[in-house]
C-alpha cells in the first residue's frame, strides 16, 4: 500500500553529532578570554577530564545504548574544543607577556606598526567625516614591541588614511579610546608608508592589488549602480560604496550580497565543478582543481571571516562527496566551524564570521523543510518552475534573517522590516552578476575590452539590486527601532525559544511518512484542525504552541505601528508630538531648555513639557505667528515664564503679536545674532553648551512662511559639537535666496525639515546640508500631505527620519564614540 511513496518524500534525518562539539568550542572561544586568568587556565584540563569522565561512564553503562551515544558526544565535544583552549591560553599569555593587554585596558597611546585588513571607508558624524579601517598591529610602543598574537583594532582617522588599501602596511601615532571586544583607536598623528623603523619607500603592488583597481576603474564606466556596487558583488570590495548606498544595502539587508560570502563561493565552486565535470576530467582532478578555486577565489577576495567559513565548508564538503561519506551540509558546517576557530579563535569575535555561521545553520536546517511547507501554495497559482523559484528564495531568505537577527541586534538598534522580501527579489540576480563578472575579473588584465563589455552587461541586475536596496529603504517603517532593557532581552529570547520550536516541527513533519490512503472527513478545515489538536496534542506540545503564539503576539505588540515615542532621560532634543504643527525642545541643563515653537494646543505644549521635566526655559524662540507654531503658547507660560522670548513676524497686518498672547517683553528678531546659553557647570552629569544663531528673520515679507526665524544651534558636548539647522515654515524661494548668500552651512547633523516636509519647502535645504537627521512636526492623517513624497526621497536611506505623527513624542541623544557617532531615540 506504500509504493507509491518517493524516498525523497521522507527527509533524511538530520545529523547534530558535532553540533555540540562546535557549540562548546565556540563558546570556549568567546569566553576564555574574558575570564580570570587561573579560571580561563584549568579550562583544557577540564574538558579532558570532561571527556574521559563521559567515556568512563559510556562504558560502564553498555546497555543503555541512546545515552552511551549521547555520552559519545559530550567526551567528543570536549575533546574537540580542547585544542581551541589551548590557543586561546597561549595567546592571551603572549599578550600579557607584550603589555599590549595592559596598554589597551589603560586606553594607552603609543607609536603602532599595523597592517590594513580591510580598504578605509568613509563615515560622517557632527564632527565631520571620518575613515575608519581594521587592522592587524605587528609592534607598538617606543620600542616597537611585536604582538606575536592576535592585535586587531580599528582605526578612526582624517582623510590622509583614505588613499590606503587593504595590506598595507603603515605606522603611526594611536590612542586608544575604547576596549571592549573590539579594540577602537584614534589615529593621532600622519601615518607613515611602511613598518615603524624602516624608511618610507613605495611598496609595489600585488596582484590583487592591481586586479582590484582595474576592476574598480573599469568599474567606475558602467551605469546607475554599477560604480558602487560591482567591485563589492564581484570581489567582495566596499570600498567605492558610498555611505548612502552602504546604508541602504544594510538596512533593506542586502549587504551580504556585496560582502562575498557563501552564495558568492558556492556560485564560483558549482561553476567551476560544472566546467571541469563537462571536460570529462578524473574525479581526483575535479576535487583538486575545485579546492584550487577556491583557494584562489579566496585569495582574490580576501580572508573575510565569512569567505573563510565559505571556503573550508566547501572543501570540506568536497572531500566528503570524493570519500563517499555523508555530505550532509550540517556537520559539514559544524567541522568547518571548529576547524576555523581551532586554528584562530579570535574569529568567534568577528561580527561577520558570527552571522555567516548563523545564516547558513539557519538555511540548513529549516530552509528546505520551509519551502516543502509553503511551495503547494505557489503551485495553485504559478506554473512548476516559478513556484520553485519563489517559495525556495522566500525559504532561504526567512531562514536567515530569523537566524541572524538576535545577531544582528548586538550591533544595531532596530529590525528590518522588508529585509526577507528585499532578498527574494535581489538574492537571484546575484549568479547573474557574480559567474560573469568573476569571468570579467579573470580576463582585465588579458582582454580589457571583453572584460568592460561583461561588466556593462551586469550593471544592470547590479543596478536592479541597487534600486531595490534604496527603494525599500524609503518605505514606510523600513527600521523599526528594538525595544531597550528587559522587553528587548525577553522578546529575543521568546524569538530563539519559538524559531526552535517550529523548526523542529517542521523537519519532524518531513520526517513522518506520508498516508497510503487519504481520508476525506468531510468536515470544514478548521474543524478538522481543531479535532487533531484535541486528540493528538500532549501538554508538553501545548506548551510549546503557547511560547510560539506569546512570540509571535509580543512581536507585533512591539511592533505594530503606533506612536511608540518616549523620552530617554539623557536626551538632548525632544521633538513634542503636538498634532499638526511644531514645538522642539533643545536641552540646556538639568531641567532647562531653549523651546522652539509652542504647537496649535496649550495642553499638548504643557504636557510635552511637563514629561521632559523642563522647569526653566532660557530662550522661547516663535519662528513665526501662524497658529499651529504659537497657539499653544499658554500652555507653555503655566509651566515656567520664559527668560527671554523671541519672535518673528513679516508685514502680513493678519499675524501680530499681541494677538497671541505673548508678552510685551517679548522681542521681534530683525536680522542676525549670536548668543551663547551655558550651565555646563550646573550639571556635572550632562554638561552642555549652546550657541545659537539668527541666519534669518525677514521681517518685510508679506508670507509669514518666509518670515520664519532660521537658526543655528551648536551643540558642545562629548569634547565635540554637532549642529542643528531649525527653519520654521520656510518656502523655497526664501531658502534659495539664503543659500544663494551663503547664509547656511554646507554641512549640519540635524535638520529641523521647513514647513513639516511640505513640497514647497523645497529640497535645496537638504541637498545642501546633508543631514544625518531629519526632525519633522506633523500630524498624522494630515489634510495637507505633509510629509510630501519628494522631500522623504531627497532625504534617503542615510538619513534618520524622525517624524511626531509616527513615533509621537521622540528624543535624540547625541552620543559620540571613536567608532560611530549617531543620533540615537
């Protein structure tokens, strides 16, 4: 009665014997050097007395054969991870014995000999762009002591550092400013060409050196995305990749495409597996020449911890088809992982090599058991082929990113809402880029102009990819912001408890034999469903569909689109939702502010101000009289009397000011000021300075708009400044005649968006000063537009949008670090 069943029906089962191996070799690697020295050195002794005490027991219990087995694996866990132990004791030794642990802990500064991992990459902050590098250091200090382990830093420095490649070696003067797992460094002096000691001289280039160039060049003459993006697809190179495209790619969850990991290795191998099984070649040349690819592939790429992972798992799994064992990919992907980190364990440290691990344990395990699920679905609707496609790249994509994200968010601070279908459409254009453009790479050097016709040929999927990373980016809540503390720390364990338990639902479903006979019930679905639940459910399985339905509701409590808001404690603006109109806070001391702007409503205002804790109010600055900018201004004064308040007005007999309530002491702005708000020494723990500007206050205008106030603030603090641009209602005509007087800065880092992002406010503001955040006082469902579709478009992908009518009430706290400066909620 069951002939008819396939094997390929039922799923081979999945092999984890060194899945524990793996898992405690990693975490001996994380955690080794982190603890106390006489701890981290009893670790190797214990897990070999782990072992023979596993084997001990396997053999004094023979009858038990299912926990012998698992005993089998424990003493093999430990024995395994034994040799990663020992290295990692070995270099933190040697890194005690060279003072560099003692030099780094104590924030030192000191000459640095260093090699360059990794091309420089341009990144902006308040404190203007900055080039940031990873490095290997070979000797530091006055004496140049070597570092004869691992001594990996990234380096922050000026624009000299952005003519340097990766494998290059320099030396220079560097602070260190931040130790944690990762070692930050602020280059305080020119570097020099060449190890510390040795003249300045011109070192020749490689052959990756040059390869890399000529691609970049030729490179450079494609179309649309192609500059950016194709050294990166093809070579794994981001070094052309400007910060709003870099952006882009990381947000809509693309970057992996442009950082040359496993879809690139396993492309290149099935190629070249493909070409030289077609040329009838012997199988042990086929596997020879296969891992020679790859050790090619990988040596023109560079050694990224992912490209690393990629490669070893592919030879690995190579070795395995030739001897005729199981190439099942999962301990595949478990032997390569304790193979890389036994020979260098620092790479656990790596952000990469982490989500490459995760990424491809994801798709093994739960892509294929996925797609079986959801590909019927397609196949009502889409021809064979088509159905395929889809559901395996929706398979593979959801894999991933559910395994990656609890990842990703030790490193980022919000969750990508469109990455999984970002990847389904650009994910299969990548074959299409990489096998001719590795083809383009190979011939640049021999056939130039073949080599420029394939790549003009592949900027255009590289282009699709590139419009589909900066087009997801602009949609509507493309980040959505990780909640902070115990809610965040709860919802990712309820995201690994859930994803676990379905993925084990699903391979046991691919596990269980398909029925000889089917039997119609003749009930309705949802009937049939709930009489298997009430039959075949056992409490433990009750339980484990309550963690899945608390996950899945907690996420979209989180995550369902409301105005979240808040106010961090540290904050430094707040923007106040007061429906459709503005009122910004800009922090001065402990409980005082300069307020620009009141909003259409007296309790909206008071309540804004009363959840900041504001008590004092040095400046109250009106742009300008419209209602939705000084209605609320009662509001304001039963909460404090401002120090000083200031308005301005045009000729419009519509708008005075002593029909809205402000004070006679008020004072008109007529033209530029400067004034300076300092009570740094009233608050030790948040110590601000401000200085702010008048750039314009047109008081002979008749439109109101364009009589608005325009001003500068300067934020000093952290040792640094960042700057605000607030501009009222401003229209464009205004905006272009200030710009065309050179009355604005070409850079500022908040941008307070003219008229609540109305069209007519223009984009020449933003263009022009380039914002890292854009402040927007709307109301939500507004009559009038507001935000307008062009001006969200100017801002782009590196732009952090901050909006009342999606986040409320918000606040923005400057923070400054060697490694990323940001605004952060």
């Amino acid at each position: 009665m069951t002939s008819h069943i396939k094997p390929d029906d039922i799923a081979a089962p999945v092999d984890i014997r060194l899945v524990p191996a793996a898992g405690l070799t990693a975490t001996v690697c994380l955690l080794s050097p982190r603890l106390p020295p006489w701890v981290a050195h009893h670790v190797p002794l214990t897990l070999i007395l782990g072992g023979l005490i596993a084997m001990i027991l396997m053999v004094s219990i023979r009858r038990r054969k299912r926990v012998g087995q698992w005993l089998l694996i424990v003493a093999l866990a430990c024995w395994l991870a034994t040799p990663a132990a020992l290295l990692t004791n070995q270099q933190r030794a040697a890194a005690e014995t060279s003072g560099w642990l003692a030099f780094t802990e104590h924030l030192g500064t000191a000459k640095l000999s260093a090699e360059l991992v990794n091309d420089p990459v341009e990144r902006d902050g308040p404190w203007g762009p900055s080039w940031f590098v990873t490095a290997e250091v070979n000797h530091y200090g006055r004496d140049l002591t070597p570092t004869p382990h691992p001594a990996k830093i990234v380096i922050a420095a000026d624009e000299a550092w952005s003519q340097m490649r990766s494998g290059d070696h320099v030396c220079f003067l560097g602070r260190v400013t931040e130790q944690d797992a990762t070692t930050f460094v602020q280059a305080v002096h020119l570097a020099q060409p060449d190890s510390c000691g040795q003249p300045p001289g011109q070192t020749a280039p490689t052959g990756r050196d040059t390869l890399r160039t000529a691609l970049q060049d030729q490179a450079a003459q494609t179309i649309s995305y192609g500059p950016e993006l194709l050294p990166g697809l093809i070579l794994g190179d981001r070094s052309q990749q400007s910060e709003t495209v870099d952006q882009a790619m990381k947000i809509s969850g693309l970057s992996h495409l442009s950082a040359v990991s496993g879809a690139h290795t396993s492309v290149i191998a099935a190629a070249a597996t493909l070409l030289f099984r077609s040329l009838r070649f012997p199988r042990p040349i086929v596997i020879v020449a296969f891992i020679g690819t790859l050790v090619l592939f990988v040596h023109i790429v560079g050694t990224q911890p992912s490209v690393l992972r990629a490669a070893t798992m592919g030879a690995i799994g190579a070795w395995a088809v030739f001897s005729g064992r199981s190439s099942q990919a999962l301990p595949i992907l478990a032997l390569t992982t304790i193979a890389l980190l036994t020979l260098t364990p620092e790479l656990i440290h790596e952000v990469g090599f982490q989500l490459s691990v995760a990424a491809t344990a994801g798709i093994v395990l739960a892509a294929q058991p996925l797609d079986r699920l959801i590909r019927p679905y397609f196949e009502k609707f889409l021809p064979d082929f088509w159905a395929s496609l889809i559901s395996s790249s929706l398979a593979i994509s959801t894999a991933a990113q559910l395994a990656c994200q609890p990842l990703l968010l030790t490193f980022i601070d919000y969750v990508s809402l469109y990455s999984v279908a970002a990847n389904l459409f650009a994910t299969p254009l990548l074959p299409l880029i990489t096998i001719p453009g590795t083809i383009a790479a190979a011939l640049i050097m021999v056939a130039p102009g073949v080599s420029q016709l394939l790549l003009h040929a592949v900027s255009l999927p590289t282009s699709a990819i590139g419009w589909i990373a900066t087009t997801t980016t602009q949609l509507p809540g493309s980040t959505l912001p990780w909640p902070e503390g115990v809610v965040g720390t709860a919802l990712i364990a309820l995201h690994w408890a859930a994803t676990g338990i379905v993925t084990i639902k699903l391979l046991r479903r691919q596990r269980r034999t398909p029925p000889p006979v089917r039997v119609d019930w003749g009930l309705p679905r949802w009937h049939q469903l709930a009489i298997r639940l009430t039959q075949q459910t056992s409490p433990a399985q009750s339980l484990q569909y309550l963690i899945v339905v608390v996950a899945v509701v907690a996420h979209l409590a989180v995550f369902w689109p409301t105005k979240a808001g808040g106010i961090n404690p540290d904050w430094d603006i707040v923007g106040c939702d007061v429906d459709q109109g503005d009122m910004f806070l800009v922090r001065t001391g402990p409980e005082s502010a300069m307020v620009f702007d009141t909003g259409p409503e007296p309790d909206l205002a008071h309540h804004c101000l009363r959840a900041a804790g504001i008590t004092r109010i040095d400046v109250l600055v009106i742009t300008h009289l419209h209602a939705d900018h000084v209605g609320g201004l009662q509001g304001v004064l039963d909460v404090v009397e401002p120090e000083h308040i200031v308005y301005a007005t045009g000729t419009d007999p519509t708008y005075q000011a002593s029909t809205t309530g402000l004070p006679s002491t008020a004072q008109q702005l007529t033209g530029p000021t400067v004034s300076v708000i300092d009570h740094a020494a009233q608050d030790p723990d948040h110590p601000v300075q401000l200085r702010w500007s008048v750039l314009s206050a047109n008081h002979q205008t008749p439109n109101e708009n364009n009589a608005s106030a325009v001003l500068l603030i300067e934020i000093y603090r952290h040792g640094g400044v960042a700057t605000a641009l607030f501009t009222g209602d401003l229209e464009q005509d205004e905006a272009e005649k200030l710009l065309a007087a050179d009355r604005i800065p070409t850079k500022v880092d908040i941008l307070k968006l003219a008229h609540h992002g109305a069209q007519n406010g223009g984009t020449g503001l933003i263009e022009h000063t380039e914002p890292s955040v854009a402040l927007i006082g709307v109301g939500m469902d507004n009559s009038y537009g507001h935000p307008h579709d062009d001006i969200l478009e100017a801002l782009g992908p590196r732009t952090d949008v901050r909006r009342t009518d999606f986040h409320g009430t918000f606040s923005v706290t400057l923070q400054h670090s060697p490694a990323h400066v940001a605004a952060q909620r």
